[in-house]
C-alpha cells in the first residue's frame, strides 16, 4: 500500500471515528426527548381518567424537549461543519472557531474518560490550512493528552500566534504538561509543519504551527 492510500485510509478513519461518536450523541438527544415524550402521555392518559394535571411536571417535560432540541441542533451544526471542512483542501482557517469546534467534536471521547475539556482564552489569529487535516491534528492531540490524565482533570486548551503562524497549547491546571506522546500523530504533524514543544515550568505543551513556507 502506498503512503498516499494509508493517508487517505487514516483519514477515513478519522472521519468514520467522529462520525460513529456524533450518532451516538443524536440518540442519545433521541432517548431523552422520547422519554419526556413518553411522561408527557402518561399525564395526558391519567388526566383522561380525571386525575388533575400537573403543570410543574408538564412544563418540566417541555423544558426537556427544548433542551435537548437545542442540544441536537448544535450537535448537527458541528457536523454539517466538519464534513464541510472537507470542501477545500487549504483555505484561510480562523482558528479559535477550528479550535472550539475540535474540542466540541472530542468533548464525548473526554466524557468517557471522566476528563474536562474547555477552550481558554484565545487570541484572534488566522493562517492558511487544510481544515479537515487541522480538525484531525487537533483532535489527536487533544486525545494524546488524555491518555496522561486521570478522571476529573480538566485540558484547558487556547490558541494564539506565534512567528506568523499559531500555537496551541494543552494544560491541565495543577498537573505537569500533558502532551507526553506525540508518536499517534507525529506524520501527520511533520505534513503540516508542525511540532510539539513542552515546558515543565510551566506546565504547558505546545502544538506549534509554522506560518506557509516556512520551517517547522
């Protein structure tokens, strides 16, 4: 198999990963909605039998309903982006709206770790990007991070520039740097120029973006 087939291969994978974990959260959104749903004709039916309604129980049903119609609506808003990031393959990528909708698409993988995850504060910064490829790279690393964390830690994540480009840099307040490991997506890093940096000191990795033509 040539590198370009594995690439394409991993990519698909990659895409099936978030696909298969987006599915689950619409039926997840499906089962709470049928629920409330279902309490809602249970009241119906006792008050047909000339039991009293309860309003606290009907307006707590309804509220649900609404809930999670808004949660599904912003689950469908992230995909439809995602499988759009597909359209081209480099384009001027805002990268705190890439950064936000990275985590958004990882925040279940974090949940089945017990794990926190949260975007910093960020400063405004744009570079020319394949969204998909930076979408993957993110979600990597952000999952790179996880295996070093225990449940309840939180990976606080911003962005901001650096050189004409941008760095990323992973946290978790209170523990050492998280990026232990960067072998999962070093190939993927390298075609996009970009490196991983970490400071003790400090605590923070760092995902470093090189700017167009220049080096890693």
């Amino acid at each position: 198999m040539s590198r370009t087939q594995c690439e394409t291969r991993e990519g698909l994978r990659f895409f099936g990963r978030i696909s298969a974990s987006v599915s689950h959260e619409i039926k997840n959104v499906f089962a709470v909605i049928n629920e409330a749903a279902g309490l809602i004709e249970d009241l119906t039916l006792m008050a047909g039998r000339g039991m009293p309604l309860q309003p606290e129980r009907l307006k707590s049903a309804a509220n649900s309903i609404q809930g999670q119609v808004k949660r599904g609506d912003a689950i469908v808003r992230n995909m439809n982006a995602f499988a759009h990031s597909t359209d081209e393959d480099v384009r001027e990528v805002n990268l705190i709206e890439a950064l936000k909708l990275a985590v958004d698409l990882t925040s279940r993988f974090a949940d089945m770790r017990r794990i926190k995850l949260t975007v910093g504060e960020s400063e405004s910064v744009s570079m020319a990007a394949c969204p998909f490829d930076l979408t993957r790279l993110l979600h990597s690393s952000m999952a790179a991070a996880f295996d070093s964390m225990q449940p309840g830690d939180t990976l606080v994540i911003t962005v901001s520039p650096a050189d004409g480009g941008a760095s990323f840099s992973l946290s978790v307040p209170g523990k050492d740097a998280p990026l232990k490991n960067d072998e999962p997506f070093a190939d993927l890093a390298r075609a996009m120029g970009a490196r991983v940096e970490t400071d003790e000191k400090t605590g923070i990795s760092r995902l470093l973006l090189a700017a167009e033509g220049a080096p890693a």
